[in-house]
C-alpha cells in the first residue's frame, strides 16, 4: 500500500468550547482507527493544523468529511506528500495544545507569538508539522487529553 501524508490549517469557529474538543477527539479517534489513519492534531488559541496520513483514497475521504465539519473555517491544504512509512503509527490522533516545547518550535520555523498560520509559508507549515511529529515521536511531547 502507497502511503501518503498531508497537513491542513482552519481557523476555528468563535465560540468553540473544551467540550467540542473532547467530540473532535472522540470522531478522530474512532475514524482513523476504523479507517487505519494515524496523526495528531495540533490546537492553538485560534487555529487548528492536522497531520494525517495513510492511503491516498481513505485520506481523501476524511478530508471530504472533515471539509463539512462546522466547528472550523476557511479550511486550507497545506501539503500533500507520498512517504514511505508511517511517522505516527500507533496514534489515531494525538491532541498538541500550545505550549512552551511548540511555542520554541513556531519560532524556529517563523512563527511568533501572534502565530497565523495563513500568512506563514508552506514549506515553514511543513517543517513545523513535521518536527511536532518528531518530537510526538521520540516521546518529548505529551498529547493533551480530547
């Protein structure tokens, strides 16, 4: 099976409560098990980034579905990539709040302390996304409970 990762940005819906995290989680989680994705999650004051990967068609559906999800806007794909393994086998999805560890990572790939995704470059997004699920990874950051 050809795997394949992509990341997107959204802005999230006003108004967006601890609760409605906690259902997002849930929906992930019981999805991408389902469906054999794995990825994580990253939530900020403002802004949602997703890592997800797996095979082209079931990642194309989820993005379909997640596309309709009302608790966000302005849902933009950042990148789409083919790989050759899994970077996050074994999270369905993983929840990273903001927080020091994420905040130093947004500054190495030029984000600040106002952090807009929509304005940072891609390739920034990218790399950004891409240390979060080495760090994920290597167990040096802790997912948040949904």
């Amino acid at each position: 099976m050809e795997l394949f990762q992509l990341v997107y940005i959204s802005k999230i819906t006003p108004g967006l409560r601890r609760q409605d995290i906690k259902s997002i989680m849930a929906s992930s989680h019981r999805n991408n098990h389902r469906e054999g994705l794995t990825g994580l999650l990253f939530l900020d004051r403002n802004y949602f980034l997703q890592f997800l990967e797996g095979d082209r068609n079931t990642l194309s559906r989820a993005i379909g579905r997640i596309w309709g999800v009302s608790r966000h806007q302005d849902m933009t794909l950042v990148d789409f990539r083919q790989t050759e393994g899994r970077q996050l086998a074994g999270w369905s999805t993983a929840l990273i709040g903001s927080d020091a560890v994420t905040q130093a990572l947004l500054l190495r790939h030029g984000g600040g302390e106002d952090y807009t995704p929509f304005t940072m470059p891609s390739e920034d997004l990218v790399n950004f996304t891409l240390d979060l699920v080495r760090y994920l990874s290597r167990g040096e950051l802790t997912p948040q409970e949904g």
